[in-house]
C-alpha cells in the first residue's frame, strides 16, 4: 500500500472534472486578456508617440499599483481572518470590537478613509507627541505609501472579515462537533477542519476583493502615492492628450484586472471540493 | 464495581424546552446500553452531554474517573469517548486515511508513520483497506460511517457513543455498519448506542433504555423490554417502530 509522505495537514488538491463548458469559458476570457495585451502592443507600435511614450512615462507606476495592492491584500488576509473571528467569538468583548470595527468601516467612503489617514491621522500622531513631549512623535510625517497601505487594509479587512465569517459559517456544524469529539481544542478544529474548508468556499469572493483592491487602489493617488492613475495625471498635465493617456491608462489596469480573474478562476479549479 | 460512566441527575433546557429532566445511569465498563425513544426525546442530547458536546445545566457527569467539569477535563475525557455521528461527519478536504490520521498527529502526538499504522490496521478491520486514498465523497453511506468509527477508534477511546449511526444508510448498508459494531461489542467495547436496530439490540446489547420527554421511562435487558415492556409508554413506542 502506498503511503503518503506529505504533512498530515496539507491539502491534496482534487483534481476537478474538466466538462466541456468549463473549458470553453476558460479559453474565452484568456482570448479577451490576450485581445487587450494585443492590443497595447499594436498601439504601441503603430503610435509610439504617444503610446510607448504613455507607457514610458507610468512604468514605475505600474510597479507602485501592483505592490501596494498585494502587500495591503496579504495584510488584508490576516487582519480580515481575526477580525472574521472576532465576530464569531463567543466573548461579548471581542466580539462587540470587532462588529463596531465593520459596521464603522463600512460606513465612511474608502476616499475618505484615505484622506484621514494620510492629513488627518499625522497631526493626531503629532498631537500626542506634543502632550508627552516624545521629539519623535512630535515631527512625525505621514509616509504616503506607509498610510496608503495602512488606509486600503483597514478598509478590505473590514470586507474581508465578513467574507470569512460568511466562510466559516457555511460549514455544516458537525464538522466541529467531529473535530472536537476527536478531542481537538477549539483552535485545533478551526486550523486544521473548519478553514481548510472555508478558504475553498470563499476564494471566489476573495479573488473579487483582490480585483476590487487593484482597482480601488487608483483611489491612492489623490495621497501623494504615484500609481499608475497618478502618473497617468502627471503626463496628462505635460502633455495634454486626455483620450490617449486615459485610453493606455484603463487597458493597462484591465490587464492587471483579466490577469488577476484567470488566475483565481485557475486556483478556484485546482481546489475544487466534492462533497 | 466503579462504573465508567456516571449520569447523576442531569438536566438541560433549550430555552423554555426541557430537553433533560432529571436523567441518572450508569455504564459498567464493557457495557453495551442501547437507548431508544421517540424522536425529540433527548437521546442524542444525553449523548451528546456524555462528552460535552452539549453542556448540561445541572447535575453531574463522570466518566472514567474524571468529573465533567473543567476545561482540561472536557478535553481529557473526549480523548477517551469516541462518537459516531448519523451523518458521519467526515472532513471531505481529506482522503480517507487523512481523516484518520489527522486528530492521532494533533491530539496524540503520534508521528505520520505510527497514524498510518494505525489507519491502515483500522481500515482492514472495519473493512475497507483498498479505500485509503479515496475521498470520502467518493464512498457510499456505508463505507463512509464505517470509516468514522475507524476514526473514533484510532484515538483509542475507552468508550464509543453511536447516535443513530445507521438512520442515514439506504437498508442494503445497514448490515456492514452494524457487523462493524456487533465486533466492537465482542471485544468488550463500553459502547452506548441511540437506535431503533432491534436485531443489533437483541445480538449485542445489555440493555436497553427508553426515553420519552427527556426523562429515562423504563431500562431492562432487551428481550424482555421488546418483548414485555412495564410501562404503557414503552408498549405505545414499540407498537409503533416494530
Ligand atoms: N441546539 C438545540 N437548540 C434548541 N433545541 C434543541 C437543540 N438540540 C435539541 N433540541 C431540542 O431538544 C429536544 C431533544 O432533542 P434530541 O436530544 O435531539 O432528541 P432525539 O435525539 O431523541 O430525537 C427536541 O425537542 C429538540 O428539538
Ligand atoms: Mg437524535
């Protein structure tokens, strides 16, 4: 008999039947992904000036938009998952911090989170600093990528956090109770039962926030961040031609967006679960 | 003798619902006690309040020693209960052996080899050794409650608690769980089964109990509870499940 040699934990990835229609509907979107890189390349081409000289211009922003998005992403992952805990605990505390967190966040427009955080908050860390008289603090200047990153993972988590409970909450109650009558703690059942489950329920939920967060990100430029939306604003200021740097600007983003859906419908399929 | 499990007045509401009133009993070790009654009658929450999966709100639970009261204790005595569930409950993100070995890693410690071990002798006895790799979605009913008790009995537990564990199975399974069972019986196995299965009662069982309104109403042997129950409630139940 064969045994298997990987951690008593790991997750065996089944493989998913491949019909037909799943298949047809996976080449399609590529086809679209591949049409709109095609596309930048043609334009680029044919009208260097001034496309490639667009493209040029917001290459670094490019680099800006797709870091910022996945470090507040892999933070929005672990802030979203123990704020999602926190709404199914059981303790009256914990549980009332982190509805008041949600309910809060969801309330105020992510523009206007990001305003607070980059002009508002600094002058709070100032204040403080002024009343203990800490030098540090009383000097402290907003780092724009630090507080943008910090003001899109407040907001996401928040989101985030429901899609985890939602998650949890939608695996049938007897997978804890067979856990716990196996003797494992709470916390055992939960890592080692309960999340492996959740996670493949909710990755395509999850896979649209991270799409959200590329988009939203663009919000970050209005904050000193040069993303590609700002970039795109600092050549259109220079050089006056709004229909051809809009143009470049949202088929870059919707590379990054048809990218990003391909590869969550990709792991979506290597995780599928049979019940 | 000290038996191994020790109900002493347990009582548990849901809500307004009394789902418990006043319930005593005692297992000796090597016991088999099959609880019957009417749906709703609280068998599955006594089970249930044996390895704290359900908390009672008065009385008081020892099993093996071990009074049900603290956290460290709960946890001490569900490593030594084992449950089997009418809907088995098996984690479908693991293959069949996986769900076996999983809880002997985190709870017992043991190393991958030693589980597998374990899994694989588990398997073999309860029948179904060539389904390690499997996914339990790709068993039948059968084999997949058959594959829970192998998990349960990979802890080795000192007791098994069974709550209907045959309810969910199309008829032609029935047969393989219950042999499954009747041989955990044979080797002395302190076993408490919710379950109309008079046949299993009849071949394995000490004794059997009804239970109506959350309350015990009579308990003897099998064959003369079927056959020549006491009390009025007992006779209108089986007039109705035989
Ligand atoms: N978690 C629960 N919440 C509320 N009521 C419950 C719960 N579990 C059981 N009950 C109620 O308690 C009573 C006994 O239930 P149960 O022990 O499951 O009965 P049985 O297993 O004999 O069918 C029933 O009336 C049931 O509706
Ligand atoms: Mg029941």
């Amino acid at each position: 008999m064969e045994i298997q040699t990987d951690g008593a934990v790991s997750i065996t990835p089944i493989p998913s039947p491949k019909n037909g229609d799943e298949k047809r509907r996976f080449d399609k979107w590529w086809l679209l992904l591949l049409f709109v890189v095609f596309l930048i390349a043609y334009l680029s081409i044919t009208k260097s000036d001034p496309y490639w000289r667009i493209i040029l211009f917001v290459r670094d922003g490019i680099w800006v938009s797709l870091s910022t998005t996945v470090i507040s992403f892999l933070l929005v992952l672990v802030v979203g998952l123990l704020v999602g805990l926190g709404r199914l605990s059981k303790s009256k505390v914990i549980n009332g911090i982190s509805t008041v967190y949600v309910e809060v966040i969801r309330g105020i427009p992510l523009l206007v989170q990001l305003l607070f955080w980059y002009f508002a908050f600094p002058s709070v860390v100032q204040a403080i600093g002024n009343s203990l008289n800490i030098e540090a603090l009383k000097n402290y200047l907003a780092n724009p990528v630090g507080m943008a990153i910090l003001g899109l993972t407040f907001c996401y988590a928040a989101y985030m956090a429901e899609i985890y409970r939602a998650g949890i909450q939608s695996i049938p109650k007897g997978q804890m109770e067979a856990a716990r009558s196996l003797g494992m703690s709470h916390f055992e059942s939960m890592r080692y039962v309960i999340l492996p489950q959740a996670v493949r329920i909710i990755l395509p939920p999850v896979g649209n926030e991270f799409i959200s967060l590329l988009k939203d990100s663009s919000l970050v430029s209005v904050v000193a961040v040069a993303d590609i939306t700002r970039r795109g604003r600092e050549f259109m200021a220079a050089n006056f031609i709004p229909l051809e740097t809009w143009t470049m600007v949202a088929l870059l983003y919707l590379t990054m967006t048809l990218f990003s859906a391909r590869i969550v419908t990709f792991i979506e399929h290597k995780t599928r679960l049979e019940r | 003798m000290e038996p191994i499990i020790h109900i002493e007045n347990i009582s548990k509401k849901f809500g307004a619902l009394e789902a418990l009133h006043n319930v005593s009993l005692d297992v000796q070790k090597g016991e088999v006690v099959m609880i019957i009654g009417p749906s709703g009658s609280g068998k599955s929450t006594l089970l249930r309040c044996i390895n704290r999966l359900e908390k009672y709100d008065e009385g008081l639970i020892i099993v093996d020693g071990i009074p049900l009261n603290t956290a460290e204790n709960i946890n001490a005595v569900r490593t030594e209960v084992g449950m089997v569930f009418q809907q088995f409950n098996l984690f479908p993100h693991l293959s069949v052996i996986d769900n076996i070995v999983l809880a002997q890693r985190v709870v017992r410690k043991r190393n991958r080899a030693e589980a597998e071990k374990v899994a694989i002798d588990l398997l073999e006895k309860v029948g179904i050794p060539d389904k390690a790799h499997a996914r339990p979605g790709q068993l039948s009913g059968g084999q997949q409650q058959r594959v829970a008790i192998a998990r349960a009995l990979a802890m080795n537990p000192k007791i098994m608690l069974f709550d209907e564990p045959t309810s969910a199975l199309d008829p032609e399974m029935i047969q393989e769980v219950l042999d499954v069972m009747l041989n955990l019986a044979k080797e002395g196995m302190t076993m408490v089964v919710v379950s109309h299965e008079m046949g299993f009662a009849r071949a394995a069982a000490h004794r059997a109990i009804l239970m109506d309104g959350g309350q015990i109403i009579e308990e003897a042997p099998p064959e003369i509870l079927f056959t020549n129950p006491k009390e009025e409630r007992t006779r209108l139940f089986l007039s109705k499940v035989l």
